[in-house]
C-alpha cells in the first residue's frame, strides 16, 4: 500500500481564551494531532466542516514524502480541483522534491463566508507594511482592510515549541501597536505545524499560512499574502515558494476565501518607497534577519538603510534603526553595501545604487572602489581565516573587535 496521511476526524475545542481547530492525523500508520488556535471572540468563524485548512497546510509536506491524502470529511470542490488538476501535476512536475500523490476525499462546494472580512499578515517587514498601507482607504470598500492577523505557523524556526513561540510573542507586541495605531482588530494564531514538518519553510510557508486562514474562512472573503518578489521574477521552478506565490494562491482560494498575491506589482525598492509615505513605519519597520530588532549590520539591515538613504529618508527611521551609527560610518557603509550588490544577485540592491550613481556619482564610484580594493579582499581574509581557525578563537576575536568598535 502506499504511504498515506490519514485525515482521521477534524474537531473543535474551547480552552482559556482560544478556540483550537484540531485534525487527527495519521501519517504513515503514526498517530498524530495538528492545531491551530484562535481567538475565542472568532470562534463561531472557525471551520470544523471541512479539511480545507489541514489539506493545504499539509499537502506540501506529502507531496515530499509521497503520501496521498486521504479522508471521509469533504474538502472544498474549488480547492479540490484546483489541487488535483493544477497544484499537483504542476508541481510534481517542476519542482525536484515534490512526488505525484493523490488527494483521496469527497467534495463540498457550500460558501461558509458570513462576515465578508478582509485580512493580511502584519511583520512590521517592507513588504508587510505594502500590503497593509495599499489596502487602507481605498476605492474598491469590499477590499478594504477589516482585520490584521499575526501566526505562528514556521516562520520563527523550525523547531516549533518554545523557541518558536518565544519568538512569536516578540512580533506580537510589534503587531499589536500597528494595530491600535491604525484601529483595526488584530489576530493572533498559534500552531503546532512546526512539529509536523520539522522542515524550514521556505518550500511550504505561503500554504502554511493559507491554511492558517482557511481555519477561519467564516470570518475572511478576502486574504492578502505579501509577495515575496515582483511578478517579472515568477519562477514555478524555485526552491522557495514565495517565487511562485500567486501560483499558490490562486490554488488555495475556495468558495469562501480568497487570496490575493499583494506586491506583486511592484519591486523591493517601490514598495520602500511606498510605505516611507506613512508615519506608522517610522519606529516599527523590522527587516532584520537576525531577530525582532534592526542589529544595523546584517544584509538585509543593510540593504534596508541603503533604500532609506537615496530616499533621503534616513532621519525619519531614527527609532526603527542606529541611523547615527550609520552616517558616522557612511561612506565605508555604504561601500559594504555595494560590495553586498557587487554582482546584483539580489534586484534590490541595483534598484538602490541605479539611483545613488544618478544622484550622487563621485560617491558612487568612491564605495564602487572601496568595495572592490578594501572590501572584497577583507571579506575573503576573514572566510579564510573561518575556515582555518577553531570556533572559540574566533569568537574570543569578534570579541575583542567589538571592544574595539
Ligand atoms: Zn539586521
């Protein structure tokens, strides 16, 4: 027989404040529960009828290991054909680690939707912010912003508990002034998914999330994911699935939800540009890879100040970055930065030096300089010495350079 992910029973279950939407699961002949939480005030949104929230969350993970779907409680007819004549070959076919599998459970074509809310995910990141801000006031009300939802559901390490969780409650606090700044309700879901993948998410996240929502399809018609990249970067071949969001998106809408790839118009650069407009980012906007504050210093950090900077935005991030620590070093700084661009693996960085070199050009070829004569050759000393050198030497060393600086 082949290898099978049993959706046993779906139920829910009231407890403290939350309401958890919970499938019993058996993988493999292996026992197991997946949840998600919600707010008890939502619970009469939450949907238990129908497998849509586990079946998405999930089918990544059994396109992986090979194992079909199977259960007796129906699955949306949308998401159903979808999934069967477009998500599965599609993937199966273009994607090296996805297996051809079969989604073995009845169908239900019934629209639960009865608030008509619209939502999307607040990270206080660029690309977040984007989706929030170009969906305040505008013209079409039915796609107006309703409600701001913040998850955890593998984005904060994939190891799931108390690291995750800990994590979490970092961004919820973030979360929760965006929320009363721009007076619309905020939700918090938590999971267990984590423990299930036990996998980065980078080939699952936007189903992770997707699935998350359709949990609580009653309450959303409408469900804005930010893209990861604008739409000319599109790729159905990616190892990461934010490169073929839309794709995922058109897949995971059914009868009652549907989901929209927000950004997707627009590239890095235009989205920073976009969202500077807006006072509310000021001391909240979080890019950094390294946690829930701006260390200043990482790649993304960096790219971050850059873009602020041509903007001749700087002053105005003062709470969210150290901009003095920036400007006093800002020609070496801004050298790093290109020395990060050099080959423009990442758009965002020609999109800020295509406009440095305008406005400023001896600067420009100053970093463009410095990057090559200094910077690089710094660079591969310090690889080396990585290589070559015990892991407690080098930190007894990037502690003495922190004494230093
Ligand atoms: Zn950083």
């Amino acid at each position: 027989m082949k290898s099978q992910m049993y959706i046993e029973a779906i139920s829910k279950q009231e407890y403290e404040s939350k309401t958890r939407l919970v499938a019993s699961l058996k993988i493999d002949g292996v026992e197991k529960e997946c949840w998600f939480d919600y707010p008890s005030e939502y619970s009469r949104y939450v949907c238990d009828e129908r497998i849509d929230a586990f079946a998405i969350a999930l089918i990544p993970l059994a396109m992986r290991k090979g194992l079909d779907i199977k259960s007796s409680i129906p699955i949306s007819e949308k998401l159903s054909y979808q999934l069967r004549n477009y998500y599965i070959p599609i993937l199966s076919k273009y994607q090296k680690t996805f297996k051809k599998i079969k989604l073995l459970c009845p169908c239900s074509s019934a629209n639960y939707n009865m608030k008509g809310a619209v939502g999307t995910g607040v990270s206080c990141g660029n690309d977040s912010f984007y989706s929030i801000l170009k969906h305040i006031d505008i013209n079409e009300k039915d796609f107006q912003l309703t409600h701001l939802v913040t998850m955890n559901v593998g984005s904060f390490g994939y190891q799931g508990g108390e690291f995750s969780y800990y994590w979490f409650q970092k961004e919820v606090k973030k979360a929760k002034m965006v929320s009363s700044e721009l007076n619309l309700p905020l939700i918090e879901i938590n999971s267990n998914l984590m423990e299930i993948y036990q996998e980065n998410h980078s080939f699952s996240g936007t189903f992770r999330m997707a699935g998350a929502i359709l949990g609580i399809q009653k309450l959303f018609s409408k469900y804005y994911i930010s893209a990861g990249v604008d739409i000319k970067k599109f790729d159905i071949t990616s190892e990461v699935n934010d490169d073929y969001d839309m794709f995922n998106l058109l897949v995971a809408s059914n009868e009652s939800t549907t989901f929209y790839s927000t950004g997707l118009e627009a590239t890095r650069f235009e989205r920073t540009k976009y969202i500077t407009r807006y006072t509310v980012t000021y001391d909240k906007l979080t890019v950094c890879m390294c946690g829930n504050e701006n260390c200043g210093k990482c790649a993304k950090c960096m790219q971050m100040l850059g873009a602020l900077y041509v903007l001749n935005q700087l002053s105005n991030y003062k709470k969210s970055f150290d901009v003095d620590k920036f400007e006093k070093h800002k020609i070496m700084n801004l050298a790093k930065l290109r020395y990060y661009g050099l080959w423009y693996k990442t758009h965002f960085y020609k999109e800020i030096y295509s406009v440095f070199k305008q406005e400023q050009p001896f600067t420009y070829w100053l970093c463009t300089v410095i990057a090559i004569t200094i910077i690089y050759p710094t660079e591969m000393i310090k690889k080396f010495v990585k290589k070559i050198l015990p892991e407690n030497v080098i930190k007894k060393l990037k502690k003495i350079i922190k004494k230093d600086d």
